[in-house]
C-alpha cells in the first residue's frame, strides 16, 4: 500500500510540475508577445509580427487576446502604425510604459527605483541592453522575464502590479486594444485584476485616496489617469 501511495503520489506530483511548466512556457510566450507588441513598432517589431503569432499559437488562446493590436500592426503602413503609436504613448502620461512612473512619478526617489530594476538586471548575469531606455520600461521588464529570468521578472511585474492596472484602466478608458495585453499580463500573475483606481489604490496599500497624513509632499500614491 505504502509503494502505491507513494506511486500515486509521486504522479500527482508529475502531473503538478508538468501543469506548472506549461503555465510557465505560456507565460513566457504572453510576456515576450506583450513585449513586442507594446514596444515602438520600428521595422524589426513589424518584420517579427509573423514571428509573434507563431509563438502564441503554441498554447491555445493565448492569442485572441494580442490578435487585434497585430492586426492594428499589419494593416496600416509603417508610418501610420509609427504615428498611432507616438500619439498614444509617447505624447503624454496617460499611458506611460515606465512601471515606476506610476507609483514615484518623476521624484526623488525615483532614482532608488530604477537602480534596483538594475540591480535585478545585474542579479541575472546577462547582460541587458537598456538601449537608451529607462530599466523599468515594461517591454523591457518584459523581455527579460521572457528570455532571462521569468521567476525575477514575474516578481517585478508583481511588485508594479499596480501600475500594470493603472495603465490597464488608462487604455479601457480610451478603448485602445492593447488593454487586452495588459490584462493578459496581469492574468499571470495572482490574484484578479481591481474593477477601478480606488480599488488599485487599496491594491497598492494605499488606503482611501484621499488620506493624506504622513504622506510626503512629494509622494504622488498613484499617478491619477486624467490628463497628460
């Protein structure tokens, strides 16, 4: 009996450790899609569109929900994809792809923030090329839980959870198909995502947005989603 518990237990936990590298294969596959797809679509994002679709079609409905920003980037010329893209996210806060962003706004201590992205970057012994980027972009946050460390990076993506919601409910209010990446994301990570800010607030332990004892004067809590 022993010998068949011990079977019996030791299938449970093969089928336990084959559903958790699954999770982390498809995991991986939404943060290196979600990566390019909300990067800058330069000629080499473009070129990898096909690439992008392949690699989503590997695990089953992962892709419906990327499918309408790659058809955004295949059916439009490169100069109006380009152009779509500065507007709404280049132009204004409202859709800010540096996780920090939200949660120190351009503070003092923002600076702390972004060494212990590269600090994370440094822990994994590869080198990561920041081109000229801020290291808590989210593309690159992204890439590096897909291709280098998805344990530290998913860890990252947890701790700035609620900046991924905030930028979430910035692209719901605006109706831009990239929200359904965003929610992809947070879909890997515990947890459901909050129905609105104040709920993202209690999220990031905030308490009621309007508490403001003890605050700093220039803690911004979140960033508020209005205006650029």
């Amino acid at each position: 009996m022993r010998k068949r518990d011990k079977s019996a237990s030791n299938k449970a936990g093969d089928k336990t450790a084959a559903s958790a590298g699954g999770r982390t294969a498809r995991d991986r596959a939404v943060y290196l899609a979600a990566s390019w797809c909300l990067s800058y679509p330069d000629q080499e994002v473009l070129e990898r569109l096909p690439l992008i679709r392949s690699v989503l079609k590997r695990h089953p409905g992962a892709g419906e929900d990327f499918e309408p920003v790659l058809a955004h980037l295949s059916s439009g010329t490169p100069m109006d994809v380009q152009a779509r893209y500065v507007k709404e996210f280049d132009l204004g806060k409202r859709h800010a792809l540096h996780l920090s962003y939200w949660t120190d706004g351009d503070t003092r201590r923002r600076g702390e923030v972004l060494g212990a992205f590269k600090q994370v970057y440094r822990r994994s012994d590869f080198l990561v090329d920041t081109h000229g980027e801020l290291p808590d972009y989210l593309p690159m946050v992204l890439e590096f839980a897909a291709r280098v460390d998805v344990d530290a990076g998913r860890d990252l993506l947890i701790q700035y959870r609620p900046s991924l919601e905030m930028l979430r409910l910035g692209l719901l209010d605006d109706k831009l198909p990239h929200t359904r990446i965003l929610q992809a994301i947070c879909d890997t990570l515990p947890g459901k995502s909050p129905a609105d800010q104040q709920a993202v607030m209690k999220m990031a332990g905030y308490g009621p947005p309007t508490e403001s004892v003890g605050l700093e004067p220039y803690d911004p809590r979140l960033l508020p989603l209005k205006g650029t």
